[in-house]
C-alpha cells in the first residue's frame, strides 16, 4: 500500500528483501500509550487522576495532550484524502519523534476505502473491540470506512486524557466477556466510555459526536482538528509549523 508522506504518518524507508524486513522512521520517544503511563511526562494530572478530585490540572499538560490528539488528527485527515482507513487507530499504534510530533504508526490493517473487501471477524479472533466502530463490529462480515476510525479517534482521545488507560476497564460492560455483536448492541443502547476528567469542556461534545452510532452523524476531520486548534495556544502552531513544512505527497 503506498500511502505518501506526511509529518505525522510514519514513513517507511526502505524495504530488505533478504529476511522480509522493513525500515521505517525512527521515532525517539517511542510509543505515545507509554509515554503517557510515565508519571514523569505528566505529574501534575497524574496526581488529580490518582485523587479524582477537582483539584488544577496543569495547563501546559493538557496543551501537550491536546497537541498529541491534534497531530493525529492532522495525520488522520491525510490518510482520508486519499481514502485511506487505518482499521487499528489507537494510543499503542501512534509513535512520538524527537520533537514529540505524534505519527499514525501500524497499517497492518489498513486499506483503501474503496476496495472493495471486507474485513472478516473469525468467531474466536482477537479484535480491539472498545476501539471498533460499532458498524465494524455487526455481523460476521463487517464494512469499516473512514469514518469508523473517526470513532476509533474518540477512544485515542479518551486514551490521552485519562493517561494511557484501558478502556476495558472503564466501559460499565465485561466486555471481553461478550460477542462483538453483542457489544455493538450495548453501543446501539447508549452504552459509552464516560468523558475523562482531565478532558477539556470544549472537547466533550467533539468526543460525543465521535461515539454517534449513525457514521455519517459523526464529524469530520477538519471539525476536529479546528476543535482542538482553538484550545491550543500559538506558540504551539509556531512550533508545529518550525519543525518544517508540511510535508506530503500524492497517494
């Protein structure tokens, strides 16, 4: 799958043919799901995680959180451009660089939009079902489109902003104790991960829209991205934009 450049998509660099190997972009501050679990990276909302309380957040935190969420949405939008879904769109497959830029990473279940292929979900496969669209998990042949990782989006978003924390534990449902059919019923009844406490009161209704049952109620990229660009200060955009120009090509 070619799939073109761009500054926060991982970008393969080459291809060993001796043992199948591949090389990508080195990214030096590793996956974004542990770099948020590091009480280090973030002690202050760490500390009122660990209280649940309503004590101050750190604004500098939350700006990088919402910086990380940004540059995924930044690179979820190219990939849309050309049709792209990604299929597996969470904390553990974005990677950081040396400038903390976050890169959609992991396209192993990536295609094209308009293939016209199904993904097939086998009775006893292990599927990331809190990240799934509920469109992706009805039935035994399953329809993923852009707009189901647009969901898949939403569960990352709740990643950042509880730190790195698993949505199976927090969905009110055993979910790994039902059938992703199953699941998708509970989602069709309402049932929905609950807003993180450090998520910021103008990103709930985005979050919310996300997680709309019907895809085509669910929001678009450049909704988001202008959704989160508003909460960040300019010094961030400035930054953004030094780290060089955007960087992309044709698919």
């Amino acid at each position: 799958m070619k799939i073109g450049k761009h500054r926060n998509v991982v970008q393969l660099i080459g291809i060993i043919t001796r043992g199948l190997s591949i090389v990508m972009e080195y990214c030096e501050y590793g996956c974004l799901l542990t770099h948020l679990r590091k009480e280090t990276m973030f002690p202050v909302c760490s500390a009122k995680l660990c209280k649940n309380d309503d004590s101050p957040s750190s604004q500098g935190e939350i700006n990088e959180m919402t910086g990380f969420a940004y540059h995924v949405a930044r690179g979820l939008e190219f990939l849309f451009n050309g049709h792209v879904v990604h299929g597996d769109l969470a904390a553990r497959n974005i990677l950081l660089d040396k400038n903390k830029q976050a890169k959609i990473a992991d396209f192993g279940h990536a295609r094209f939009e308009t293939d016209a292929d199904s993904l097939m979900l086998e009775n006893h496969t292990i599927v990331p079902a809190c990240w799934m669209a509920p469109e992706v998990l009805i039935g035994t042949w399953t329809v993923s489109t852009c707009r189901s990782d647009i969901w898949s989006f939403a569960v990352l978003l709740w990643e950042i902003f509880t730190l790195g924390a698993d949505p199976h534990e927090h969905f009110g449902i055993d979910v790994d104790g039902i059938s992703t059919g199953a699941l998708a019923e509970y989602l069709q009844a309402g049932y929905r991960l609950r807003p993180p406490i450090l998520l910021p009161e103008q990103l709930k209704p985005i979050i919310n829209s996300c997680w709309e049952f019907q895809p085509e109620n669910r929001p678009s990229c450049q909704e988001i991205i202008a959704s989160l660009a508003a909460l960040l200060p300019p010094e961030f955009m400035e930054i953004y934009i030094s780290c060089g120009e955007e960087c992309s090509t044709k698919l």
